[in-house]
C-alpha cells in the first residue's frame, strides 16, 4: 500500500478494500454516509450514492477525509 491516501485514510480508520480487479476503494466510518473513494489510475473518484462526482489529486483526498474522520 504505497499510495499516502491509503495509508493516512487507514491510520485514521476508514475501510480500505481492494475489490477483485485490484481497484482501492476507501469506505466511511460511519455506515449512513454513502459516499465512498476509488482509486481510478493516479486519482481518487469520489462517489455519492452510486453516483461519480469529481476526481480528486491525493492532497484533496486527504483533506477530504480528515473534514470525515471521527
């Protein structure tokens, strides 16, 4: 797990999961929120719902998530 997105989402919790074609997905901590994070080449999609929003370079990602954490 090279990629510091997934290493500060872990460090504070998140769900990190590799689904069946090696794509890295970030869940939230609390299961009423529906958004979640993909890893589509060298950004992170994020996703509300079952719909893409916006592609987002690791620095925003990371503040993403630390606005999130608990």
């Amino acid at each position: 797990m090279k990629d510091p997105v997934l290493k500060q989402a872990k460090a504070w919790g998140f769900v990190c999961q590799e689904d069946n074609q090696g794509t890295w997905q970030i869940f939230p901590q609390q299961f009423k929120e529906r958004w979640t994070m993909r890893l589509v080449e060298d950004r992170w999609l994020l996703i509300v719902g079952d719909t893409p929003q916006v592609h987002l370079y690791s620095h925003e990602a990371i503040t993403f998530l630390e606005r999130r954490r608990r």
